[in-house]
C-alpha cells in the first residue's frame, strides 16, 4: 500500500488540534509509534513528518555544522528549522495538537477547515485557502510546461 498518499479536510477544533484520517494515522503509527516533527514549510503549511524523516532532511540540509560560524545562510537556515519546529506525538483518537505559533504561520484558525495532503514522506496541514490557490499555481506552471513542451514538438516537426 501506499503510504502518506491522498488528502482529506478537517477542522480545527477549539484547542487547536486536529484529527486525522485513519489512513494517515496508520502511516505514522506503523513508521514511527506516531512519534512526529511539524515544521513550519515556506509556502505557509504545516508538515508532519516521522521523526527519522526529519532528522535526515536536517542532516543531509545542513552537513558542516561547524560552518554555521561563518555562514548567513546555514544560520538561517537552522534558525528557521529551529524556530518552526516542534515534535508530537499523535494521539491514539488520530489527533494532533498544532502549537499556537505554527497555526498562525500557517493560517489555520479554530473553526476553520485545513486541508490534510499526503507527500509520500508526510503530511502537510494547509489552510483551505492556501492550498487552494497552491493548487491552482501547479496547474498554471503544469499548463505552461505542456504548452512549452508541445511548441517543441511542433517546430521539430
């Protein structure tokens, strides 16, 4: 089967948790015991990841660590991991609780729907409005790359 696929809506409740689909809550709960980092993404969701999954996007992205001194960049960088990451633990109802810091980066407030998005190596938590216009700027640059690729199809032709 495949794993941390597909995607469903949720609301997030009062306390800011959501709950997620069984599929999902399965995922995690065979990778990882339900043991998860969120991370705050640049495009304004919430990624969920199995901590070992973390852990090695974190080692292969930052390497020399004691570069840190004399880079802007990799300071950053692990100021921006540091700062929009926070481990979890899913409960055993499939709910998750986003801290307050997070659902504000991404816009996701009680009450209001967030779209849960399988990425085959976790999820990510949007608000419906984010992810719908994410969405729709995929579909523009896949439209363009079809129309860009059929041209040249055509002058070789």
């Amino acid at each position: 089967m495949l794993t941390f696929c597909g995607q469903d809506r949720c609301l997030v409740d009062g306390n800011g948790r959501i709950k997620l689909s069984q599929h999902f809550v399965d995922d995690f709960l065979n990778r990882c015991g339900g043991e998860v980092v969120m991370h705050g993404l640049p495009e304004g969701a919430i990624a969920i990841y199995p901590e070992e999954v973390y852990k090695e996007m974190r080692r292969r992205e930052i390497g020399e660590v004691e570069a840190a001194g004399n880079s802007f960049v990799i300071r950053q960088s692990m100021r921006r991991f540091g700062a929009l990451s926070q481990s979890e633990v899913i409960s055993k109802q499939g709910r998750i609780t986003l801290p307050v810091a997070l659902r504000e980066y991404a816009g996701l407030f009680p009450g209001e729907d967030a779209c849960v998005i399988g990425v085959e190596i976790g999820i990510e938590i949007w608000s419906r409005k984010r992810y719908e216009d994410e969405m729709k700027s995929i579909r523009d640059y896949m439209d363009n790359k079809r129309t860009k690729e059929l041209e040249a199809v055509n002058e070789h032709q």
